[in-house]
C-alpha cells in the first residue's frame, strides 16, 4: 500500500518538474517570438514610410522637371 501512495506522489511531482522546465522555455521564447513580430512590423512600416517618401520626391524632381520646360518654353 504504501508504494501505491507513493506511486502517485511522485508521478505528481514528476509532471510538476516538467511542466514547470517547459514553463521556464516556453515564456522566454514567446518573449522572443513577440518582440521579432513587433521588429518586423515596424520594419515593414518603415519600409513604406521610405517608399512614400521615394515617391514623394519623384514628384517634386517631376514638378521641378516641368517647371523648367515652361521656363525655357516662355
């Protein structure tokens, strides 16, 4: 009777051990996982912030551009 007592004790204790080393891996690398999505995320809107900002300026050397053609044109 009294290794069936332990038995289940120990078994307890066992899974209480697992669960509390997967605990400790798990929280740290769902850490890890949310800061690269957040990183990616504002890489990508610095990456169109960029864009908007090539584009702008592709418009203003074409405004430039046409601004110079009605100067010479008059």
């Amino acid at each position: 009777m009294t290794t069936d007592l332990l038995f289940p004790s120990t078994t307890l204790t066992a899974f209480l051990v697992l669960v509390s080393i997967k605990l400790c891996t798990i929280l740290p690398l769902s850490l890890v996982i949310v800061h690269g999505l957040v990183m990616i995320n504002l890489d990508h809107s610095i990456l169109v912030t960029d864009s908007t900002l090539v584009d702008q300026s592709q418009e203003v050397s074409d405004l430039r551009k046409s601004n110079q053609m009605l100067h010479l044109g008059a």
